[in-house]
C-alpha cells in the first residue's frame, strides 16, 4: 500500500513545495513458501524546497527525512509442519521449541518486535551566481543517518546495533570567462564524515571514526586528497593520509 501528498506554491521569484509519501506492505508471498515471515516494511518520506530565482542567479534550500522500518528475516521452520517459527526468548532459545507464525500474523502490515530501524535526515542548499561573463555555483549540505536493529525478542526497546553517521558536504566552483574558446573552471569540494556507536549490546567499546576528503579541481587537474583518522587505535589502522593526483 502506498500514499502520498504534495503540495507546492509560487510567487513572483519564489517557489515552495512540500511532498510526502508512505510506503507499508506486510509479509510477501511466493509459490513455494506462500507468505514469508520477516519481510514486511515501512517507509516514509517527506521533503520540502523552497527556491529562489532572479537575474543574478538562483538559490534554493532543501531538507529531507527518511523513516524506514524492516524486518529481520532469519528463515526458521519447524521441521514437521513447514511453517515459519518466530524468536521470544533472549536466552534458553531453540529453534526446535519456536512457536509457529500465525497466518493473520504475516497478512498484518504492522512491524514484528525485530526488526531495523533507519533515519535519515538531510539538509542542503545549493546556488548559482553570476559574475559578468564568469559565474560561481556553490553547494553545502549536512547529514545524519541512524541505523538500529533491534533483535532482542524480550527487550524490543534495547537495539543490538546503533550507529550514528554524520556527512558534511561542499562544492564550490568558478567557471572563469571564455577566453579564445577555453573554458576555465576552479574549484574545491569536499566531504567530512564521523561515524560512531551509541546504546548497542553488540559492541562495548566507544569509538569515533572521522574521514575528510578534498578535492581541488583546476583545468582538468584533479587533487584528491584523504584520510581516516580513528580516535581510538586498535580497532582499524591508526592513521590513514593520502594524496591522489587525477
């Protein structure tokens, strides 16, 4: 099943606009299986603009979300009947001691107790001014993405896995004035990224991950320039620097 909505308006050198949608199917079937335990979704959108346009160039700004909920298939059976069994206990589990899934259980669009949960949030705008015969685009964005997977059966509350993504991203250019059909552009873009686990039962260690990339570009000539830089030693190489001419 799915819906969705949008909404947009315009005046004069604005324009705004608004959309969103939603996405649910519960479990799917096949021939072989019929319905497929662990397989159900959520997901839903919503975005927005605004934007602004006049003789001197253009600039808009736009924020999206992403909510997005799957289940965790794990494909367990009992062995006599053929049917999909499901986890409830923490510790003591046996697959053999499973109960079977009910059938209104997989037609149900909701999400079982186990499952992974993602956001993603997003904002950026990007702009284009121009300069006589030259112009300057420019474009700066911020994101977050947060993964959980919750796959405790007896506390559905307490994730597994819980990862925080945070992306800084820029570009910038000069395109210089055309001079004897030679087309000039200068230009830095970029991106900075820290990645670090919060409330999880599968890791016990805190550790921050961050890696920055630039990337100067001039007449064709690319300088790529990287690095990851662990806080923590031990866990991936200590230090990792690169230069990369293209």
């Amino acid at each position: 099943m799915a819906d969705s909505l949008g909404l947009a308006y315009s005046k004069k050198d604005w324009s705004f606009d608004i959309k969103a949608s939603l996405k649910t199917a519960h479990d799917y079937q096949n021939r072989i299986d019929r319905y497929v335990y662990g397989t159900a979704f959520r997901e839903l959108n919503i975005s927005a603009k605004a934007a602004l346009d006049k003789s001197w160039g253009s600039i808009y700004l736009v924020g999206t979300l992403k909510d997005n909920q799957q289940e965790i298939p794990d494909g367990s059976r009992d062995s006599l009947a053929r049917q999909f069994t499901k986890q409830v206990l923490e510790k003591g589990d046996d697959i053999k001691n499973q109960p079977l899934v009910s059938s209104n259980e997989m037609r149900y669009s909701g999400i079982s107790p186990l499952h992974q949960h993602i956001h993603h949030y997003r904002l950026y705008s990007k702009g284009n001014f121009k300069l006589g015969d030259s112009n300057i685009s420019a474009m700066f964005g911020v994101q977050q993405s947060i993964r959980r997977e919750l796959n405790h059966p007896e506390q559905p509350a307490q994730p597994g896995l819980y990862v925080i993504l945070n992306t800084l991203n820029y570009d910038v250019k000069y395109s210089f004035p055309t001079w004897k059909g030679l087309e000039t552009t200068a230009g830095v873009n970029g991106m900075y990224q820290s990645n670090r686990n919060s409330r999880a039962t599968d890791f016990f260690r805190y550790r921050i991950i961050t890696c920055l990339m630039l990337e100067v570009t001039c007449l064709h000539i690319s300088l790529l320039i990287d690095g990851i830089f662990p806080v923590e030693s031990g866990m991936i190489p200590e230090r990792y620097f690169g230069v990369t001419f293209m």
